[in-house]
C-alpha cells in the first residue's frame, strides 16, 4: 500500500518562536491523537529552523522537511543551502519545483532534475511539485504540460530511484486562491500522471508512487480529495499554519 502524507509547506511564515508553538502542537497531538498508521505527517519550515525544530520531533509519525536545496554538495555558493547540509540537521524530505520557485526564481525543469539528484544522493526524500497554470488549463494543455514536467524532471530516474520520489499535483490557479480544484478535476489528473509513471516504468512502479494534491486543501475538502483512489494526500500551505486544523487534516484518511 502506498505511503499517504499530510505535508505541511509553511512557505515563508512565522516567526521562530510561533514557529516552535506550532511544531510541537501538531507533533504532539499527531503523537497523541488517533492518525491512520500509514499516514506521514511531513512539515515544511523555514531554513533557519530546521536544526532546532527537528529535535522537538517525539514521534516517527512526523519527519520535518526543507522547501528548497541547492544541488551542489559544498563550495562557493553563497547563501544557498546544500542537501548533505539539511542532512546532518535532521531533514527528511526536501519540497522542490513549487511553483513559487518556479515563477519568483526562475527554475526549470534542468535544474529541479539536478535537485532531485542530489537529494536521492543523500537518501532524502523530494517531494517534487508540478502543475499547469489556468490559461494551461483553459487552453485543453494541461494533461500534457504536467506530464512534461515529469518527464524532464523525474524520467532519467531509474525505477528504483523514481519509486523513493514523492509528487505533489498542484494546480497554480488552485494554490493560496482559496479555490480547490474540485475532487473529480485532482482524481483526473492523478490517474493520468500515474499512467504516464506506468507508460515508462511499468504499472508496478507506477502504483508504487505516492501523488499528493496541493492547492487550497483544509480539513473541510481533505477528506473527500484523500478518499479519491489515486489521491494520496496533501501538500497543505495556508491550512498547515493551524495545528488543529492541519492534524485534522492527517486524520481525514
Ligand atoms: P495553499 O498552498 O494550501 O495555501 O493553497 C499549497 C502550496 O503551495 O503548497
């Protein structure tokens, strides 16, 4: 059975002593309440506090995550923050290719490649981003757009590479809009990036693969995105900045 996720994606909010009050809340009633075995519950928080927030972690129920990597190891990069770095300061999971990186610093597809290198060199975990804008979407090219991503991103993998990949489906018209898409809209294009996964790796690999949903997800929507067959869960931005509301969130599998 694939793994589902609850994957919190703070962006750039909160301070560091918020931030501290929010992580352990949901750590601790993650730890304490009633959350499906198979679920993982994944925060995303700011780079400076990584190190310290990570030993607030009291359950394995919860793993934290970066929001971005630079895919060199060490060296002349100023400012930027390698994954053997996020390693050794207790990150599991590296959220790439949103669309905010996307669009504010110009990433491709060439480089989020290079990152996803980088973090399976390491034996983390990416959680890669991918989703069409609303003129893709209007103009009937979406389908082909997302798949294009993983096919520039993700398909020089080898299929054992490619199954320790996380993928986040997140449509750009659907992130901080307060608009979700709607549960039919998530589920078809899930099934059509799963079927491209299986159009080069086989059915096997493909079913291997966890997709999460991202774009305005709450404890409202959750469950009936989550209870879609090829919908494994949530990349949560705005809800994930209320514990209650984003471990309600994990507990909608
Ligand atoms: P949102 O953000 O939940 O606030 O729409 C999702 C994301 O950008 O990951």
């Amino acid at each position: 059975m694939r793994t589902k996720y609850a994957a919190g994606n703070w962006k750039m909010n909160m301070s560091f002593e918020d931030g501290q009050i929010l992580f352990s809340e949901v750590t601790n009633m993650v730890k304490d309440e009633v959350v499906n075995p198979n679920v993982k519950v994944v925060m995303g928080v700011p780079a400076p506090y990584l190190s310290s927030f990570s030993k607030l972690i009291n359950t394995e129920k919860v793993s934290i995550a970066a929001q971005n990597c630079y895919p060199k190891a060490s060296g002349a990069y100023t400012g930027e923050v390698s994954v053997p770095m996020l390693k050794s300061a207790g990150v599991e999971y590296v959220i790439i290719g949103h669309s905010e990186r996307r669009e504010y610093f110009n990433e491709t597809d060439a480089f989020i490649a290079e990152k996803v290198d980088a973090i399976l060199a390491e034996g983390l975990t990416p959680i890669f981003c991918c989703g069409e804008t609303l003129g893709q979407r209007e103009e009937g090219v979406h389908f082909d757009f997302v798949k294009g991503q993983l096919t520039n991103s993700l398909f020089h993998l080898d299929a054992d590479a490619l199954q320790k990949v996380v993928i986040a489906y997140e449509p750009i018209w659907a992130i901080g809009t307060g608009v979700t898409a709607s549960s039919d809209q998530a589920q078809e294009m899930h099934k059509e990036l799963r079927a491209h996964l299986a159009s080069k790796y086989g059915a096997e690999v493909a079913e291997n693969i966890s997709i999460l949903y991202g774009g305005s997800v709450k404890p409202g929507n959750a469950p009936e995105l989550f209870s879609q067959p090829d919908i494994d869960g949530g990349l949560v931005g705005g809800a994930s900045l209320d514990s209650r509301g984003f471990t309600d969130i994990a507990k909608s599998f």
